[in-house]
C-alpha cells in the first residue's frame, strides 16, 4: 500500500508539472553486484526523474523488470527470485537535494548531497547519497554512485549461489533533465 501511495505521489508530480520541473523518462540506472567468480552488472535506460527547481525535491521511479542482463537465465533468476518484480514492480526514491537554496543551476559541475526514501522490494529505507548536477542548454544532468545492501531489502540469496552474488550493490545512475 506504501509504494501504491508513492506512485500515485510521483504521477501526480508528473500530472502538475509547471514551470521549475525539469523530467526524463529514460535516464539509466545500473547496479554492479559482481563477485570474483559472476559479473552482473545489468541496465536499466528505462527510469522517471521529476526535478523541482524552486524546491530541490525529486523523486525517481522505475520498473525492476526493464533491467536488462548479459544472459537471459540471470534476468530471469533476477526477476523471479530476488526482487520478485511481479510482486514489486517499482523501486523509487523521493526526497530532495540537501541545501538546495545553495545551488547555483547557473553555475557548472556542483557536487550535492540527496536524502530521502529509497523503496526496493517493498522495504522503505532512509539514505542520504552523494553526486553531481550540472546545468547545460536547459538541459540538467545528474549523475550518482552509492552502494546499498541487499540484505537493507530483505533481498535473499540462496545458499547455492551466495559465493557469486555481491552483498554489497554499487549502483550509478546517470539523468539528463529537460524542462517541462
């Protein structure tokens, strides 16, 4: 019911959108939970962003199963047996830019700060995470990497397979935002 309520928060974000938001519905988010003996490190260029320029409040949003893998039998096992995208098929993060009223849009590469919830298979967790912004021709880019735990949402890996799974999750996100 919790991620119903942050969907429904994030259209409604889309529905309103005037001028100061800044949206992509195709940035990238890839996550690397590689180990010495598998490399998994699949794409996801399929992800909702919605900046507020006047607040410093965004909110992203994407579907667990546009990840795409390398090989067919891991985005199945992905899909199926870790994050369970039938039964979650969102993650988001809403929350907003840390001193947002210090940022310079006008000013070139900034580095910044972003806290607020990050929901994976259904578990809602605080983070606060660095990046970057940088606003060119109307167009802002942001771009972070932060690690996350999967055991942080409740995502189990099996015995068998644990020595090939990293516990431990970078994930980088790249967005270019244009005006709305």
């Amino acid at each position: 019911m919790r991620t119903f309520l942050i969907i429904v928060g994030i259209i409604s974000c889309f529905n309103s959108l005037s001028q100061g938001k800044y949206i992509t519905r195709n940035g990238m988010i890839e996550f690397n939970a590689s180990s010495p003996l598998e490399k998994i490190n699949p794409v996801n260029n399929h992800v909702s962003c919605i900046l507020d320029t006047e607040t410093g409040k965004i909110a992203f949003q994407l579907k667990m199963i546009s990840f795409k893998f390398e090989r067919a039998l891991m985005e199945e096992h992905f899909n199926e047996k870790y994050v369970e995208s039938e039964k979650y098929p969102t993650s988001t993060f809403v929350g907003s830019i840390v001193d947002w009223g210090n940022i310079d849009l006008k000013s070139k590469l900034q580095n910044v700060e972003a806290k607020g919830i990050l929901t994976i298979h259904g578990v809602d967790k605080e983070i606060e995470v660095s990046g970057t912004i940088n606003s060119s021709k109307n167009i802002i880019q942001i771009n972070s990497d932060f690690d996350i735990l999967l055991s942080d949402y409740n995502v189990k890996i099996p015995n068998l397979v644990k020595d090939k799974i990293s516990e431990k999750v970078s994930i980088l996100l790249e967005m270019k935002l244009q005006p709305k």
